[in-house]
C-alpha cells in the first residue's frame, strides 16, 4: 500500500534486533570457516540449526507477544488440526508431504538445491506455526506453498532421472509417460468431484452473491448511478466496498464505515477501547476512545475471537471530516458489516432514507443522504448478536444491567445471529430502536 504503520510505542524487546544482527555475523563468520576447512564438517549441520532455531522463537515471540489480538497458544491441538483440515487444501497433498521428505533427505545428502529449499521452508517455519495455532486461511501461507510445488517438481524431475536409465528403449518410456498421463485426468477428475460435493447450491449461491457480478450487488450499483451524482462522496458498509467501486466504474469516493477492532475488558474504564483500524483500507490514524462515547454495534469475528465495534461520535466525526454525502449500507458480513443500526440511520434527524433493496439472506440495502447540519449524537441502544452476546457475558461476567451501565447505552440484542428478521426491517425502515420491545 505504500504505507507503514506502527503499533504502540516500541518495546524493549527491540533491544533484540543487534543482538540477532551480531549472531547471525557470527554464524555467517564461523560457517565461512567450515568452507574454507577449519572447522569440521559435522559442525556446519549444528550451527545452520542453532541459527534456523534461533531465528524462530525470536521470530514466534513477536508473532505471538505483539499480536493486534490475544489468542491462545495451542500448538498440540491446533497445529494437528490445520495439518488435517486446512493443509490439504494445498494438492497433491500427500505428494507434497513426501517430495518434502525427499528435500530434507536430499540436503542432508549434501545435494544443495534441496537443502536450500529444506532451510527457506525452516525458516518460514515460525509464521506457519502462527498461522497454524489460530487457523488462518491456506492464503497467508502461500509462501510455503509456492514453495512445496518448486520442491515437488523437483522430486518428479529427480525421480524421473534415475528412472530413465532403467526403461527400455521401446515400450517401457511411452508406457510411463500413458500412466502418468491417466493419473494426471484421474486427480484432475477428483479435485472437480471435491469441489462439487463441498459446494453445493448454498454454497454457491452466496459465492455469485459476493461476486462482482451478482444480481444483487449490480441492482446496488444501478441504483447508485441513477440516484446519486458522479463524484459524490459515499460511505458503505465494508460488505461489497469493492464490488460496488468497481460495478459503478469508479464515479464515487467511496469510504467504508469506520468500524474498528475493540478491546473489551471490565476492570477498565471505558469497559470498550478501540485498538485498531488496519482493515479499513485508506484510513491511518486510530481515533482513540473518549469518555462519553458509546457504540452502536458490538459483534466478535468468529474463529479469530476478537472484537470489532461501531461507535457513533466516530461515525459522526468521520462523516463530517470527509464530507460524506451519502450513506450505503448493504448487508452483512462475518464481523465488519451489519444492518442491526439501519434503524439509527433512519431515525437520525441528519439521514434521509431514500431507498430499501432486498437481496439475498442478510443482504439488504438501504441509501440514505446526509444533512451535515444535523450531524449531532442522539439516544441509541447498542445492537449484538445472540452468541455475541453471550461471549460478551462470558467475557465481562457482568448481567445485562451492569453491561448497559458500562456502556451507557441500553443493550439490544438482535432477533438472530445474521440478517434482519420481519419487525427488525419494518423498525429500520421506520426508524424504531427495538431496545425493550
């Protein structure tokens, strides 16, 4: 992006950095040794290690000590369990695991295009772990897998090598070539099966949804174009921001609503502070919780267990500092977009609700436009899901009256885990705060 962005102030752990500096001078210094015949051969096996080890727990620490959130280290379970069902998503899974072992086996061989391969993937070793333990996306380990497809090719060609030789000269080498032909149609004709059985209608249903080219998302963008002029300033949800930048073919500055990941602690006041923006693309600076603000949405990404909020000083602010001329809220998303507010936005004297499209499952739109003169906070409740709720429970220990204290606002919590049920639409188009009813 062209950006950089520090997080708090710098540790002491810094302190680290000369000392990794020194001790990779060092390794490099004692291995250069070794090539030139002063130290002994078996040593250079055992310094490559140190360093490689090394390099990992330090590496491993930051990763862990200063994530954006806190999440526990279980490697004995979590590591078998990417292993099991996110890895072998990464195909011909068994064949990368043994063209690996070959790697290793063949560095250890002295054969030094494995073994550098072999201490790249080592070294990737601390981040893979990280991913691993809170179960990320194959995606943010695609270092490594572009890596395994290097390595297994080179087993192929290696394996191929030493096979030759030993084929006769006439039916044996198209013979080979015929197997590996038919057995190249039979995983392509698995991986299509595979997909099929794990993406059924729904499936695919809500994958065209988030497309680009979805019904949906193109009744928004024509919507857009015939109601609002080129060149307006637009504030959406961050649900479908880039789809609809690019099926109005750029025409609007669209900015996304200014969520932001929360810390949610009881032994602190304010019981809610914001502690990042990073996924909100094209903002910088984090707007830091003040005494007063309350929050018009709270709802916890699942799997990654942390918190993600919607505060209304912020929203007002950032609709008046960007001059924001129209508001697009579409639907939602696993954690940074929500309908459960729309009702804020019809009732809020500074929005005017101009119209309402449906779509499918959580999708709906609705459009208002902005009257900055009015941009002043009103009375609200605070909006969560069902099982957020009852993790906000579980986190703070307090019972709902003690959590609307702390946060000043009353508590709604919505009639579902994802979407708006009937009353909830009919409250959003007349502007009803469903808190208590």
């Amino acid at each position: 992006t062209g950006e950089l962005f520090l997080i708090g102030a710098p540790s002491r752990a810094l302190a680290l950095a000369p000392a990794a500096v020194v001790a990779v001078a060092a390794a490099a210094f004692l291995l250069r040794r070794v090539h030139d015949g002063r130290l002994s051969a078996g040593t250079a096996p055992m310094l490559a290690a140190t360093l490689v080890a090394a390099w990992s727990g330090l590496i491993l620490y930051g990763l862990t000590r200063f994530s954006t959130w806190p999440y526990p280290n279980e490697y004995a379970t979590s590591v078998p369990r990417y292993l099991a069902e996110v890895a072998p998503q990464a195909q011909p899974y068994f064949l990368i695991v043994i063209s690996w072992g070959w790697a290793v086996w063949r560095g250890l061989r002295g054969d030094a295009g494995p073994r550098l391969l072999a201490i790249a993937a080592a070294m990737f070793t601390p981040f893979a772990l990280f991913a691993a333990n809170r179960f990320l996306q194959l995606r943010d380990a695609l270092p490594i897998v572009y890596l395994s497809y290097v390595v297994l090719g080179l087993a192929l060609a290696w394996t191929w090598e030493r096979l030759r030789p030993h084929l006769d000269a006439g039916w044996a080498t198209p013979a080979v070539a015929a197997i590996a032909t038919v057995a190249a149609f039979g995983f392509f004709a698995h991986e299509v099966a595979a997909f099929r059985d794990h993406n059924g209608d729904e499936q695919v249903r809500r994958a065209s949804a988030g497309s680009w080219d979805s019904p949906y998302t193109d009744a928004v963008a024509r919507w857009m174009t015939a109601h609002i002029e080129p060149g307006a300033n637009v504030l959406t949800s961050r649900l479908y921001f880039s789809s609809l930048h690019v099926a109005t073919d750029g025409r609007y500055a669209i900015r996304q609503l200014p969520t932001v990941r929360v810390d949610i602690d009881p032994d602190r006041d304010p019981m809610v502070d914001a502690r990042s923006n990073l996924f909100r693309w094209g903002d910088g600076e984090l707007r830091r919780t003040q005494p007063g603000d309350t929050w018009l949405h709270l709802q916890r990404f699942p799997g990654k267990e942390y918190w993600v909020g919607l505060g209304q000083q912020e929203l007002l602010e950032y609709i008046a500092a960007h001059e924001i001329e129209y508001v697009v809220l579409t639907g939602e998303d696993v954690a940074f977009s929500s309908n459960a507010y729309a009702w804020y936005f019809t009732a809020h004297p500074a929005f005017e609700l101009l119209a309402t499209l449906e779509g499918d499952g959580g999708d709906r739109m609705f459009a208002y436009a902005v009257d900055p003169s009015r941009l002043w906070p009103i009375e609200h409740s605070t909006s969560i899901r069902p099982r957020d709720y009852a993790a906000l429970e579980e986190a703070t220990g307090l019972l709902p009256a003690a959590i609307s204290s702390r946060l000043g606002t009353r508590l709604r919590v919505t009639d579902a885990d994802g979407g708006l049920s009937e009353r909830e639409k009919r409250a959003a188009i007349e502007g009803i705060d469903l808190a208590g009813r």
